[in-house]
C-alpha cells in the first residue's frame, strides 16, 4: 500500500543523494498523506530539503510514511489546520518523544513547527516544539539549516540559543510569560536572558518568483492537480483578514519568469492546473495570463481558479473558466451591507457584486459560490436585511444561475485590527435568521459550524497556558463539549472560555503575541482598528475593545 502510494508520484524536481553524513530529518505532516500532498507548503518545503545533500528527509504522514531513521535529529511539522494539533501530539507519542519540549534531552530530536497556524499564533501550542518558524519558509529553511550543522554535535541548550539568534526562528522556552494572576491576563512576556531576542520578526520573502508544486500525484485529495502560486497575501486589507494583514506585503508573481515557465512544467505531467492566491484575479496581468491559458494547444486543460475579486469578474474570465471546464467561481462578499463593508475596509458595492452574477452566467458558468461573514464588529440586524436583499437580487438578475451562500462567524485573528474584539454571542442566531430567510429564495444556504467558530477562536487568541487544556481536550474528543469538559477541570488554573472567545480585549493589554512581530506595528493595527469604529452606528460604540 505504502510504496504504491509514493510510487504515484510524479516529481518536479530531482531529489539529492545526501551525503553520508547528512542530518536524518523526518518531515511530518499531522494528517492523511491525501491531505497533505495537496498542501503547497508541505510540497515546498519537502522539495527543498530533498534537494539537499546535507539531509536525509524521509515523510511522515498520520496513515503512511517513507522509511524513517532510526536516530532523527529533526523532525518538523507543517501545520494548516489548527485541530490537527491533536495528530502531532499522537505522531511524537508513537516515536517514543515526549509530547512536551521540557521534557526531552540530549538524546531526543529537536521538534520544529511552521506554517499558517503557527505563524499567526504559535502560543497555544508552544508547550509542544522547540523551535517555530515564523513566516515564509524561502529564506527562513537554508538559514535554520545552516545554523543548526554549526551546533550540530552540541547539547540541546546551546543548539538552541544559538538558533534563536537566526531571523525568524522562535525558541518559546528561552521566553517567560507571566500573568496578573492565574486566570487573568498576561502581564509580561521577557527572554530568559539578553542574548535572546526580544521580539521576534516574522519572515517575509519578497521575490517575485512564488511556489509552484514539486509533485502532482492521483492519491492527492486534488487527484492530479498542479498548483500556482499566482500572488501572495491580498491589497484589500479586510480589516478581520489573517490572510491579508499577516502575509503582506502583497507580491505578485512574475509573468514571464515564473507564471508562464511553471505553468509549462506543469502542464507536462497533467491537465489540471490550479491558480492560487488571496486574490488571483488582482494580479497586475492577470489578463495577460488567461490570454496565455486560453491557447488551443491547452484546450484539455482543466482550470481551476482559488477566491477572485468580485470586481473582476467579467464575461471573458466566465468564458475562460467555463471552457476550461469551471463550472462554478467564488466571491467573497461578506454582506450586503455598505455600511458594514465600511467597517471592515471591503470596497465593494451591491451593483458590483450583482454584476459579477450577471457577468458569471453570460460567460457560460452554471453557479456562483458566495463567502459571507456574520457577528462582524458593528454588525446591527439591518446589516443581515440587507445581506438577504442583495441575494435576492442577484438571483433575479441573473435567472437560472445556481447562488450558495456560504457563511461563517467573525473569528478575532492575531495581528489584525479585529484582535481585540471578541466573537459575538449573538452569531448563532444571525446564521439561523440567514438560513430561514434564505432557504425558501432557492439559494443554498452553508453555515459554518458555529461551534467550531468558537474553539477557532480560542485557539486563535489563546496563550501557553492551553497547551495543558489541548491535552486534555485530546482524551475528550473534538466537539466544544470537550473543550467545555476540560475548562471545567481547570477552572482557577487558567482564564474561562469567555475570556479568550467572547471578550473585547483592552487596547492596552499584553497580548500573547507581543514578542511576535508581524508585518505592521500594532500602532499601525490601532489606527485602522479607529478607522473601523468610526463607521460603527451609535447603537454599537458600547461593544468597542476598551481604550487605554
């Protein structure tokens, strides 16, 4: 089973012999291998260290793995989904390491985590690794790598301050977070001592040669899909918006030196070709691009395009995709309301988004998948009125074009102007109002799970002191019952659920996050958050975070 599943595999590149004395890394996603195949990011990072020969990298998936060392000296995790913390803990248990970084000696491997969750807010989890990259692994991988052949034969502790020195690379134990009391707020987070860094930057990769994928294989959940990366992070800067704050600044992929060469690669191994990004259709020549895929000699090609700008739907993108066997495009929205939109920085209007409609079924596609949010910060009950009449006249604008609405609760995220405000209690109720209102129009109505808004959220600003509720949570199963259970069993130990969930944040606390710095100051982060409220209607100043 094993050895057919990566015998499947069609490479992009040449894997290295590694010297003799290579570094045995084991690299590890928390989850099937279907699962993370289809995972850009596990697809980079693992190519990049195969193509070295200074490692030896074997992969570890939850169902299968390759041949693994004996003796590792690293193993990494990819994390994309924040749950999958549970597959981590399971995945270092049956290596026979302890679950816990205090824990493990000299002999034990150094455990080292990056990608999307982490590097939004590693705290939850900062109990479990030894090291967490934060941010784009481009530069980030060579300069961990390097670094660690210099304390490679040193005890632990050395090996890591010395990598604590490296841009980027965060050692949560050498940091010393202390709270007003057990259950309150943070009150300091310090170094352990002045060699360490106070605060530690994010890595940002600015060229404009983005990531492509290493492998297409038939087992990815994707069957046989290549990937683009087409831009990085997003221009709009939707005040809520993890993807846009954290990634910036927006970079664009360039057409001749890196769009059109991997594309071709690419299109060598298969007929399926994925364009990723925050916001594709943004991309300066964007056209320029369809124009490309849109040749006869690609005529089998099956495209496939991630979120667009609504704006920039026009017949010829519909026509494209619908040729190019699309049946369906995604928009986000997030309401139909102006005043709401003002709130969160989304410029967009009804009519523009109505014509996207109209625009999508002329091209010649069949449906139209909408992303809208409820228990935005300001949010008042006209807002969701005005949500359920701009559907209504998308469908009578464009008859016979299939409408979802996919919906999901505001979830407060690290580094964005929304960090300080809580989810709102109400959000439940708002999807359901949503789902009475809409069902009867005809319009596909998709609410996310309320329930899994909240354990989004308390993993999103929690700190260290979950790692012992994850724990726990791992023996009680995933539903928020759980999470509730184990709460329970700690009360006194650590703050509610409400704390982390549903309260607004003072302005003028210490948040978990503080040493991490993303790509804005928080003064920069206090300025749209102003911004922001300014629009609120009188009725909602009372629910704003607390200033200083």
């Amino acid at each position: 089973m094993t050895s057919s599943v990566f015998a499947a595999e069609r490479l992009l590149f040449t894997p290295t012999t590694p010297d003799t004395d290579a570094i045995p890394l084991i690299f590890a996603f928390p989850n099937e291998y279907s699962v993370g195949i289809t995972s850009l990011g596990y697809q980079i990072v693992w190519a990049t260290l195969a193509m070295r020969d200074d490692v030896q990298v074997s992969r570890l998936f939850t169902d299968i793995h390759e041949q693994l060392p004996r003796q590792p000296e690293i193993i990494g995790f990819s994390i994309s989904w924040e749950l999958d913390y549970v597959n981590i803990l399971n995945l270092l248990e049956s290596l026979d390491i302890p679950i816990r970084a205090k824990l493990r000696n000299d002999a034990h491997p150094v455990i080292f985590g990056g990608g999307p969750v982490l590097t939004a807010n590693p705290e939850p989890f900062a109990d479990f690794f030894d090291i967490i990259l934060l941010g784009d692994g481009e530069n980030l991988l060579v300069n961990f790598i390097e670094a660690y052949k210099e304390v490679r034969h040193a005890p632990r502790q050395i090996q890591l301050k010395r990598l604590a020195q490296v841009p980027g690379i965060y050692i949560p134990s050498l940091y010393e977070v202390e709270y007003q009391t057990s259950d309150g707020e943070v009150k300091s987070i310090q170094p352990i001592d002045a060699d360490v860094p106070a605060i530690v930057q994010k890595q940002t990769y600015r060229g404009n040669i983005l990531s492509a994928s290493t492998v297409v294989t038939e087992k990815a959940a994707w069957e046989n899909i290549y990937m683009v990366e087409v831009v990085r992070s997003c221009p709009e800067m939707c005040r809520f918006c993890l993807a846009s704050y954290l990634t910036l600044p927006f970079r664009t992929a360039s057409l001749e030196g890196s769009l059109i060469p991997a594309i071709e690669r690419g299109l060598k191994v298969t007929n399926r070709l994925g364009l990723l990004g925050a916001s594709v259709t943004q991309h300066p020549e964007f056209e320029e691009l369809l124009n490309y895929i849109s040749q006869p000699k690609y005529d089998d090609v099956r495209l496939s395009i991630a979120s667009v700008r609504t704006n920039t739907v026009t017949v010829q993108l519909a026509e494209t995709l619908a040729k190019r066997d699309t049946r369906s495009l995604t928009i986000a929205v997030e309401s139909g309301s102006d005043q709401l939109r003002q709130i969160i920085n989304k410029k967009l209007q009804n009519d523009e988004i109505i014509q996207a409609a109209i625009n999508a079924k002329a091209g010649g596609l069949s449906s139209l998948k909408l992303y809208g949010m409820v228990g935005i910060p300001g949010e008042e009950a006209e807002d969701l009125d005005a949500t359920v009449a701009m559907m209504r006249s998308m469908k009578k604008a464009a008859p016979g074009l299939r409408l979802s609405f996919g919906c999901s609760t505001f979830v407060p995220k690290s580094h964005t102007p929304f960090q300080w405000f809580g989810v709102n209690r109400q959000a439940e109720k708002r999807l359901q109002l949503l789902q009475k209102q809409l069902k009867p129009q005809g319009i596909d109505f998709r609410p996310e799970s309320y329930n899994w808004s909240i354990i989004q959220a308390l993993l999103s600003r929690g700190d260290r002191r979950l790692s012992q509720l994850l724990e726990l949570t791992r023996g009680f199963g995933d539903s928020l019952g759980s999470y509730k259970r184990a709460f329970k069993q700690l009360k006194g130990q650590i703050p509610d659920l409400d704390f982390y969930v549903h309260t607004n944040w003072s302005t003028s606390q210490v948040l978990p996050w503080s040493h991490l710095q993303g790509p804005l100051p928080q003064s920069t982060l206090l300025k749209h958050l102003d911004e922001a409220t300014s629009h609120f209607r009188s009725s909602s100043k009372e629910l704003q975070p607390l200033n200083s």
